[in-house]
C-alpha cells in the first residue's frame, strides 16, 4: 500500500481507529453467538476489548456494561504484573474472577488472550461475562463473607499454549449448578478472544503493519486531549451531592464531592455510610467504573471510551466505606448500590452545568433468579407439596424507568446506566418451569414533569405447575423512590410482594409458597421540569396510551381532557388553580 505518507497518518489513523472499533465489536459479537447462558446470549451482560502491550485499554465494543468493560479497563494491568507478557506464548488464554481486580463480584470472569504477530505478542484481547452461577449461595445479597458467595478464582492459566487447564475446569465443574452454562462461557470467552486476534492480525496485514504501539498512541493521547478540553470548558470548584439508598439492614447513604480542574476531575466520597453486613458493598474498581461511566455520560458521550478518555477522571474513597470494601467483605450485588452511582454524579454536576442532567433513573438492575429444588426452598413448603420438587436455577434481567432529561421523556423500563437488555420473558420460560403471569408498564410511576420520568414495570412470576420455589431478590428504590429534577416530581416506588398480598423483602432469598407467585413492582423515573408546563397534547396522548391516568392528568399536570383531547381554556383554569395551591 503506498500512499505518499505514513500508514499511521492522517486519515490512516482516523481509519484504523474506527476498524479497531469494529474488531472489538466483531469479539463481542462472537462472544454472544457462542454463550450457553442467557445473562450473556440474550441480556449481553459482558465487556470487550483491546490492549497494548502495557495494558492500556485502546478501545471496547460497544455491546456490553460500563461495570464490565470500565473494571477490565483497569483489570487488565493486573495481569500482566503476574503474567509478563513476553513469557506469554500462542494459545495461551488468562482467567479470574477476583472481584477486587475486576469488576466486583465473583459472577464475573474476565479472560485475557495475548495476540501474536512475527511471533511476538502486541496486543491483548479481554472480555468478561456474568455466569448464571458461580457456586456459594447463589445471587444473591444474603452472606456475610465473600467466602460464602462462590468459588473465587485467583488470576491464572486457563490455557497453555492451546491446551486447556483441566484441574481448574474440574473444580468450577464440581461448585457450580449450572455446569454446562457455566463451562461453555468461559469456553465462549477463549473462542471470542482468538476472534478479536483473527481481525486484528487481518487488519495489520491490510495496513502493512507490525505493531499497534503508534496507533495505541494516538487514538490514547487523542481521546485524553479531547477529554480534557471538555473539562476544561466546565466552571472550576468542588460541588457535592447526596442520595440516599434502601439498602439491605438499613438505610445507605452515598455522598460525593466533585472537584473540576484544569488537569482532570476528582470524585470523593467521604462521608459515604460504611459497609454493609450483607452482599451489597461496592469494590472500588467497580465505583470507579460507574464513575467514570457518570462523567462521560454528561461531558464526553461521544469520545469514545478507553485508556485516554478514562485517565483524566479520579475516584477515591475511604477504605471501609461500601464504596470501597476490603476483603472479604461480601459482594455479590455490588451493583444494586454501584448503579447509583451516575445519579450521584449527575448531582454534582447539575451543578457545574445546568440544563445537562437528567432526573435520577431507577438505576440499579432488578435481576432475580428463581431456584426450584428440595433443597432450594422452605422445608415445610417441600413437605407441603410432596417433595421431588423440580430443580432448575434461572437469572432474569428486569429495569425500571430512567429519569426525564432537560428535553426529552425518560425511556421506560430500561435499564440505565447498566445497558443490559430486558430478557424476553419466553427464553426464561423455555428453559425452566418459571412463567410470567403478567409484565406490563406500571402507569403513572413515571415522575410527572414538563419532560415526564419513563416508567417501570410490574412482573408476575410463578411456576407453571404452581410448586413452591426461590427467589433471589435484589429490589432497589422501594423506600427511597428516585427524585424529580427542577421541579419535577419523584419516580414511583418500587415494591416486592406476593400475589396473595404479602409484603416481602425487597433483597435477599425467599420462598414463593405453591399456587402463589411473587410480584415485582420496578420504580419509574424522576421526572424534569415543572409538570404544569408540559404540553397538554403530551399529556392528553400519555393518557391514550395509558402511561399515565386521568386523574394524574389533572391533578399532577393541571389538564383536563374531554373526548381524549386537552380542553384549553378549561386546562389553564385548572393550571392557574393549581399555581394557587401552591401559594
């Protein structure tokens, strides 16, 4: 290929960028074709990318979860202090699942894969993925210890040199339940990395290159440069926000103090409420992902995402803090606190720039498993239907409303910041007794506002034979709903009960007596503006639809409604009576 210039000038550079995007794309999506599991083939709840030989993320697929991929980004130096990588060889493929080296809980193993050219490695592919088992309790909240909640894999050989490390796949063999879901990911991770290598080497080929060094360069200095004219632009100081969560034993608050300068901001968040008992704590790999996620949403949306983009954004907290827990405090739903984190961040930086933000969403992922078994539920519920019960262990992935922004509705039952996709409630019900009864929007639990919150949703779960059976449960946003922005009202709480109308927990393991079902009631989110300057077309057609009701038309937005359309003059009379009651 001769140009007249450099392969790696100009527009070369700009190409290769956007090529070495789609490669890492390509992974993800082999990655997903090739998964046993439905958190991974259907949700997408995993992460990929590529890294220079330093370990330095140069760019992620797009598929995939800020908590993955940010974590990785900072996971994988980890291994090369213990894996240098020129000891590295072909075929050889690197595993863990250390929740304070990744990304913060034991369901999530990373695998690393070196990449050779001439013989010489220069570049690493990594993903991580979330099995649906990894042994211990299950998924849940309820240990008191990491030890409690799996099997923990320290960072070590999955492959060498083609052949797989069959001492470890025999251990995972014997401490999971799900051992064919469990072992064909981690299968599906080697085979999605050695594709990232195939289009790689490819590519280099095409561009009559050797290495990546200079490339990884540019696109790292590039975005770094990028970000930190964005931040630049923001009104320097420290601002500082709080919000307060459920949590499992008793109330968490989170506090941050944003401090914008002119070489990067800074996140801290002293103050924060110190760990918890039970399995909600946040590693602080994970609390720096989600962190940077928040930052990025508001200031750099379209950088794209990787060593340079991440660097000029910092995040400490106090050791000890849910933020930021030791070991082996427990850790299995650090996202039910970790996903709140962008909300926290979006006050402080509502702040630094008004007008940017959008209300608080339902944030954190409602992914409940069901577990069935003798041995899975009550024991006088096992009594009670003869025993012999079914076994089958499922995870679901549900979300709730996201908050309005400054001029657009919040999506509903989307599950922000996360990004992982709702499960199509037949793939569930294809692979286990467990059947959806009823999902639905939850009307009027979309904060009112003159953008209005999306909703949530409401699921009916039970079992087709109506036997008893477990459910995990990790409900965020039911004492603590999320808050309105600029006038805009708070999204609707969240609840966790019975079809036959007991109150249940909102996080930890419980038992769903046969012939009855547990009900999920998601959280809708905030909503922005003042909802009696919404525009009565919008409100009249929220009603048609049955997003919102028509009392909520009238009461909340001040509209009233003949024949299905807004009736001005007597939509501005009950509006300027409204603004009366206010005082």
């Amino acid at each position: 290929m001769d140009t007249g210039h450099s392969a790696l000038s100009g527009l070369y550079r700009q190409i290769m960028w956007n090529r070495l995007i789609a490669v890492v794309e390509e992974q993800a999506k082999a990655l997903m074709r090739t998964a046993f599991s439905t958190s991974v083939r259907e949700a997408g709840d995993l992460s990929a990318g590529v890294f220079d030989r330093r370990g330095r993320m140069v760019a992620q697929a797009v598929t995939g979860t800020p908590g993955h991929v940010n974590s990785m980004a900072n996971g994988v130096a980890h291994f090369l202090k213990k894996f240098p990588i020129d000891e590295m060889r072909p075929g050889d493929h690197f595993i863990t699942n250390d929740p304070w080296l990744t990304s913060g809980h034991l369901h999530d193993i990373t695998v690393v894969t070196p990449t050779f050219v001439n013989d010489r490695a220069i570049a690493l592919f990594a993903c991580t993925i979330h099995v649906v088992d990894i042994g211990g309790r299950g998924f849940g909240p309820d240990g008191r210890q990491v030890y409690e909640e799996g099997i923990f894999i320290p960072i070590m050989r999955l492959a060498r040199e083609g052949r797989m490390n069959e001492d470890l796949l025999e251990m995972v063999r014997h401490n999971v339940r799900e051992q064919d879901q469990v072992l064909g990911d981690i299968f599906s991770c080697a085979a999605s990395n050695e594709e990232g290598a195939r289009c790689l080497a490819a590519m280099m080929r095409e561009y009559r290159i050797d290495d990546i060094e200079a490339l990884a360069d540019y696109i790292i200095d590039s975005s770094r440069a990028t970000m930190l004219e964005r931040i630049r632009k923001l009104r320097p100081g420290t601002y500082r926000s709080k919000l307060r969560m459920d949590g499992y034993e008793k109330p968490i608050d989170l506090v941050a103090a944003v401090t914008i300068g002119h070489d990067g901001i800074l996140i801290d968040y002293d103050g924060t409420s110190p760990a918890s008992q039970f399995g909600i704590n946040v590693v602080l790999n994970y609390t720096q992902a989600y962190t940077s996620f928040g930052v990025n949403c508001i200031i750099g949306s379209d950088i794209p995402n990787n060593y340079g983009s991440l660097s000029p954004v910092s995040v400490t907290a106090p050791a000890g803090c849910i933020l930021n827990v030791e070991h082996p405090a427990p850790v299995a739903m650090r996202h039910a606190i970790g996903h709140t984190l962008p909300d926290l961040v979006f006050g402080c930086l509502d702040q630094a720039m008004p007008n940017a933000v959008p209300a608080q969403s339902s944030a954190s992922l409602w992914n409940p498993t069901f577990r069935g078994g003798d041995f899975a539920v009550d024991p006088t519920e096992v009594q009670a239907a003869g025993g012999n019960l079914r076994k089958f262990d499922v995870l679901s992935f549900h979300a709730g409303g996201m908050g309005a922004r400054p001029n657009k509705d919040g999506l509903s039952a989307t599950a922000f910041p996360s990004g992982v996709r709702n499960v199509a409630v037949e793939i569930t019900e294809s692979i286990s007794p467990v059947v959806f009864w009823r999902k639905e929007l939850r009307q009027d639990t979309g904060g009112a506002g003159r953008q209005r919150g999306g909703l949530g949703h409401r699921l009916v779960v039970g079992t087709v034979d109506e036997t008893p059976f477990s459910v995990f449960i990790t409900g965020e946003r039911v004492d603590n709903p999320p808050a309105g922005l600029k006038g805009g009202h708070n999204g609707g709480h969240a609840r966790v009960s019975l079809r036959s109308g007991k109150k249940l927990r909102s996080k930890g393991q419980q038992t769903v007596p046969a012939g009855d079902a547990v009900v999920l009631e998601i959280a809708g989110g905030g909503g922005y503006g003042d909802p009696l300057e919404r525009d009565p077309a919008r409100v009249a057609l929220d009603v048609k639809e049955e997003l919102i009701s028509r009392r909520a038309a009238r009461d909340l937005y001040g509209v009233v409604l003949k024949r299905g359309k807004a009736d001005i003059a007597a939509t501005e009379a009950r509006r300027q009576e409204l603004r009366a009651a206010r005082g």
